[in-house]
C-alpha cells in the first residue's frame, strides 16, 4: 500500500536503507539476538551513512528532514526485528527532548554525536513501585549549590546497558501540589559520579535490545543539566508521547505485515491431506479476516501520521490506534503461529519470534488501559 504522506526522496531513501541493512544487519542479527545486544559499531554505521535522528537541524549534524524519513526508518528497522526498537527510541522519543527543550549549549554538545552514533541515548521514567503513573516517581534530584543531586532507581529502560546520555525523569520539588508540578527532566551522562548499572533484564521477547535498570546514587550533575525549565517535566513529557505512541503502531503494524506475507507464502507450500493448507476454507477465511483487519489498520495510521506531520494535535486517536494495532496485532500473528502448526512453535521459523517480540508492544508506551482511559477522557466521560 502506497503512504500518501510519502513522496520520492523517501522512496529513495528507503530504497538506501534497506540496502544498508540488508548489508549490516540482516546478517547479523540472529547474533545480536543471542549476545542480547547490538553493537555500538553498528550505531556508527548507522550515523555515518545519515540513518540516525533524520529530523535533528542541519546546524547539529542532521539532515532536518520530516517525519517521514523517521516512518522510514522505523517501518524498515522493524523488518529485521523488533529487538531494533531502541534505535527509533533514540532518534524519534529521546533525541527530540534534546531539540524542542534544550539550550543551544545542550545541544551543540549532545547533538552531533547523537547523529553519529557515538553517543548512544535513553529515556528513564519508570521505576519499580512507578509505570503508568509517572507523577508518583520517587526519584529525586535536590539542588546542592551548582549541581543537581539525584537519588533513586529506574527499570525497564531501554537502551539502559549501552546509554551515553540519560534523560531522567525526576522530582526536583517532591512537596509540590499537584505532584507533576515538581518533575523536572535531568541530563545524566553514563560517566557522572554516583550514576550505576543493574543487571541487564531478560525479557521474554525482544532479545537483541538491552534493557536494564539504572541506579544513582548521590549522582552529581551540573545545575545545566536541567532540560527545559525546572517543574515543566511533566507537560514535556505528555507533549512527547503522541509521537512516542504512533511508533509503537507503527512497529506493531509492520510486525503484522510482515507475518501474514510469511504466512501466505508458507501455507501456499505447506501440504496436508494431498494438497497445499491454502487450499482448505478454514485457511482461506482466516487469512481474509486477518488481512482486511491489518489493512483497515493500516489505512487509519497512514491518516494519523499525515496529520501528525501536519502538526495536529491527535492525542485521542493516537491513543485509539495504539491500543487497537497492537491488540490486532497480537491477535493477528497468534493466528499466523496456529496456522503453522507445529512449526510455527519451533525457533527455525520468525513468526516465533514474532508470536514473543509482540507482546510487549501493548504494555509499553502506557499500557492499552491507560490508552482506554485517555479515551474515555476525551470524550467527557
């Protein structure tokens, strides 16, 4: 299906990409899924081909380019694997707090090497006791003449083994009504004093990315550190989460395609009873059914991206199609396993690793309750 948002220089530049990762990553990621990592030269390559944060200005190394390109790369990255996610983590959710909110100071710093790979980005918001109600995080960052002093603990964060660069979110007034008013976002480098690494998470899916949980303990950074104004963490955040949401449609939404393709292909092969499985009406329906419904998917986040890009605010129906997509999509590749049959159980075959990689996808991002309630909200109710 052809996006209406797209023209020809991001035909073009697809057309690139999936060379790149046709060379660089496809190859290669059966292993990164095993070392439970991809590599920080694969970073480097990414950035100096141009792959990495397309929308960052020209005047930091970027290319400045729309949300398209980033739709792009995150549609294609999502073909190798789901375990490529923190690689649209970092171009498309971390990196644009660093432009919309940063000084120029910030910025001149951070951002070149952010486009080049060498610096390697994450977001910390959830903690322990804290997901979906990010205005009970503990964490906390007091002044202490010209620095920020921060104490707590995060988990779940993506990136978390491999970061260079930390945006944390934490309480900078912890007695402020109503609590969100005291949330402020924190640049934390890897090498400030007081900043550690917990284990490295073993999830169910999604192997190649690291995720970890993060430590600081009496972690010292410079009052400068502060990105944005101090108590605007929260609006900060909820201002950022229409795009963060979309991507996970979108990561949802190829994941989906690019099962049934497989599936297709592999009922038109597999026999039973003398003939092709494709044959037998319970195949064929079952298909149709979950065809029409990735399609009607399809057709309603290719409009949310075209307004999105026009710079709507759609945060009810962004939350509509995240909940939506990815339940679809469990649901879709569910059905695909159950069509290759015992096959489909075994690690030889992607749609296993598909069946384990989706689950995540309708936790993350707030989870599809937490999409049903800003739903229920907007509408008055």
């Amino acid at each position: 299906m052809q996006h209406p948002y797209l023209i020809e220089e991001h035909t073009v530049f697809r057309n690139s990409f999936q060379r790149f990762l046709h060379d660089h990553a496809a190859p290669y990621f059966d292993r990164w899924e095993e070392e439970r990592r991809i590599p920080p030269t694969f970073w480097r390559m990414m950035g100096a081909q141009g792959f990495l944060c397309p929308m960052v200005p020209v005047a930091y190394g970027g290319a400045g380019a729309d949300f398209g390109f980033s739709v792009v790369v995150n549609e294609e990255l999502e073909r190798i694997g789901s375990g490529m996610v923190g690689i649209g983590l970092h171009n498309d959710i971390v990196v644009p707090y660093l432009v919309s909110y940063g000084t120029e100071e910030q910025k001149t710093e951070w951002l070149p090497r952010c486009v080049s790979g060498e610096t390697i980005t994450a977001i910390a918001m959830t903690e322990p006791g804290t997901g979906s109600d990010l205005a009970a995080v503990r964490t906390t960052a007091r002044r202490d003449g010209n620095f920020f002093v921060l104490n707590g603990q995060k988990t779940f964060i993506t990136n978390g083994m491999q970061a260079d660069l930390i945006v944390v979110v934490a309480k900078t007034n912890p007695s402020t009504q109503p609590p969100h008013d005291g949330i402020s976002l924190i640049l934390v480098p890897s090498n400030a004093p007081g900043f550690s690494r917990g284990r490295q998470l073993k999830k169910i899916g999604q192997h190649s990315q690291d995720t970890a949980e993060l430590f600081f303990d009496h972690c010292r950074v410079p009052i400068g550190n502060l990105l944005g104004e101090e108590g605007h963490g929260f609006n900060y955040l909820t201002e950022k989460l229409q795009q963060e949401r979309l991507l996970v449609v979108i990561a949802a939404q190829i994941a989906m395609e690019e099962v049934l393709a497989e599936t297709i292909e592999y009922v038109r092969h597999r026999t039973a009873f003398g003939q092709p499985i494709a044959r037998f009406q319970n195949t064929r329906f079952k298909l149709a059914e979950m065809t029409t419904r990735a399609t009607v998917s399809r057709v309603f986040l290719d409009q949310l991206i075209a307004r999105h890009m026009a710079n709507e605010s759609i945060v009810t129906e962004v939350s509509m199609a995240k909940w939506w997509s990815t339940d679809v999509a469990k649901a879709v590749i569910g059905e695909c396993l159950q069509l290759h049959g015992g096959y489909g159980y075994m690690e030889d075959y992607p749609i296993a690793r598909r069946y384990r990689d989706i689950a995540v996808m309708s936790i993350y991002a707030g989870t599809n309750e937490i999409m049903k309630t800003i739903i229920a909200k907007n509408l008055g109710l």
